[in-house]
C-alpha cells in the first residue's frame, strides 16, 4: 500500500473512532425528564458518610423546556449530539450567553451561541421556543458541544470563552457573533 493510502486509511479510522466516541458519550448523558430536577447533590461528609455536608454553591433547578422541533431534514451532527446541546443551552445560559459563535448567524440578529437553540425564555429562564438554527449549523452545534465539554471538565466561563475564542476566531473572525463579555469574577 503507497503512504498516500495509508494516510487515508488512518484518518478514515481516526474519524470513525471519533465519531463512536460521541455517540457513546452522548447516549450516557441522562435521559430529559420534563420535570425540573436539581443538577447539585449535595457531597457526601467524608467524617460521617451516612449525612450530607452542605453544598458549597447554590443548587441549580433545571428550567423546563418545550420538545425539540421536527425540522424535516437530518440534522448536521447525530441526534443524541444535537439533543446534548440544545438542553445544554438551555440548561446553561449564564455559560453560552457569553460565548460567540463564530457562522455569521449574527446577521440573523443573534448576539451568542446561545441564540442558535434558544429563541425565547420566560421571567424564570424557563425555554419557551427553541430555535432551529442549531439543527443545521456543525458550527452552532461544535461551538456548542465544545463548551459543555468544557463546562464538564471544570472550567468557568471566563476559560470557556477564552478557548473557544482561541479555537474558532482565527479561521472565522468574520461570522463572529456581537456576544458581550462575561461579568468580571467577584
């Protein structure tokens, strides 16, 4: 086989791996429920296991959000991918309303990657209308995908969008979003 081949072969392998890897991590993200659930437990008291010490920030209550749309074409990432960021946005705006995206949705008249799935909350943050925007854009959705990730491993907003900017904005500065910075650490 030429190197050229092998090369192909390689990255055609390396793609699909990564693809199973998504999927699987999508698939073992908890099923929605419609009912708001808690997202913080409170830590176990490593001096007594069988009490729970006080949870060191404040217990977010999931907002409640409408099913996502049928839009009548395959969206551009799988499904279970798609899903984990639409809940993702519209559990986390305090995180992705601060993050740009980078397609030029802005002349949709969107000022974050939060706007690619959430068209309309009510006074409590509850979703009422989802935008589809997010179903076709790889994008939207990467953007997206790659904040949770981050959210995931720890990082604050402040370091999200600092590594989101870092990855997108020098390839697509132009379709950059007009996303306000995020509130200075107190």
């Amino acid at each position: 086989m030429n190197p050229g081949k092998q090369v192909t072969v390689l990255l055609g392998i390396a793609g699909l791996a990564l693809v199973t890897t998504i999927v699987v991590a999508a698939q073992t993200t908890p099923p929605k429920t419609s009912k708001p659930s808690t997202f913080a437990k409170a830590p176990v008291d490593r001096q007594n296991p069988t009490t729970s010490a006080k949870p060191s920030g404040p217990i977010r209550v999931a907002v409640s959000t409408p099913p996502l749309p049928s839009v009548g074409f395959a969206p551009v990432r799988p499904m279970d991918v798609v899903r984990a960021t639409y809940d993702f946005a519209a559990q986390h705006p305090e995180i992705l309303r601060y993050v740009p995206c980078y397609c030029g949705c802005g002349e949709q008249g969107h000022k974050a990657n939060e706007s690619c799935f959430v068209a309309r909350r009510d006074q409590k943050g509850n979703v009422l209308e989802w935008d589809t925007h997010g179903f076709g854009c790889t994008i939207c959705v990467d953007v997206a995908r790659e904040s949770m990730q981050l959210y995931n491993s720890g990082a604050d907003v402040v370091a999200i969008r600092a590594a989101i900017e870092k990855r997108w904005a020098p390839s697509n500065a132009g379709g950059r979003t007009p996303t306000p910075a995020p509130p200075a650490k107190k």
